[in-house]
C-alpha cells in the first residue's frame, strides 16, 4: 500500500487591478510546468501564515509589496510532481514597480483569459471569479 502523499501549501495572489484585470505571470524555466500560465504566490515556509507567504513570495518574483490579503477560497490539486493546497487571496492594493525577478512574463487579463496554457490548479478559480462577475 503507498504511503498518501502530503500536501505542499501554497499561497497564491489574485491581484486585481481597479478595471478588473489579474494579474497572471508565466513558469520560470526549471519548473515543473515551466511557461505555464498561472496566478503568483508560493510554498509557505515553516511557521508562515498564508498572508505572510503570499506578502514574501511576491516581493522576491515581483519587486511588489502588498497591502492586506486574506484567504478567499481553498483548493486542492493534485500534480504528477506535487499535491498542493492552494490558499487564494485577493489582493486590491500593492505598491512598488513590477520587476520579473525569476525571468517570468507578466500580463494583466480581463475574463476570459487570451492567454495559454494554463495551470490546471487555477481553473476552478477562474470559474468562480467569472461566475462573480456574471460572464
């Protein structure tokens, strides 16, 4: 019988700017689904609430500091390379200037996305934010 395999937790930043538009950032080459299409945000670290791991992680991939954030949904998806518990948080207020620090692609994006592929962990998301906005 195979051990169960247990959950990496991840804080993932919607950030959504005044017209609406997420911002979604491209995988950085050496990642498992690198040039995937995905929201920002990354593992917490050992004794990290998810606010603080989301605050951590987009300032190292992004040069941004973000104002609050609190969890709106959680979801699980399960990879080939990992099971993750994704912690989404919708993020209305940032300050500094984007920099791409992992050598990633950046967009903003209005409902439905144009842009692919996407990973598959964050479609469920993007139902929801569609559904809330009547599209």
């Amino acid at each position: 019988m195979s051990t169960p395999r247990k959950h990496t937790e991840v804080a993932v930043g919607i950030l959504i700017r005044a017209d609406d538009a997420l911002l979604l950032s491209t995988r950085p080459e050496g990642k498992p689904y690198a040039g995937y299409w995905e929201f920002p945000g990354g593992k917490l670290e050992a004794g990290e609430t998810v606010e603080q791991a989301l605050r951590r992680e987009l300032h190292e991939e992004l040069g941004i500091t973000i104002g609050a954030a609190e969890v709106w949904k959680v979801t699980e998806h399960d990879y080939p390379h990992a099971l993750v518990r994704l912690h989404w948080c919708k993020v209305h207020a940032w300050t500094g200037d984007f920099e791409m620090r992992e050598g990633q692609e950046m967009r903003w994006q209005q409902l439905p996305l144009e842009v692919t592929p996407v990973l598959p962990g964050a479609m469920p998301v993007l139902a929801w934010l569609a559904e809330e906005r009547g599209l």
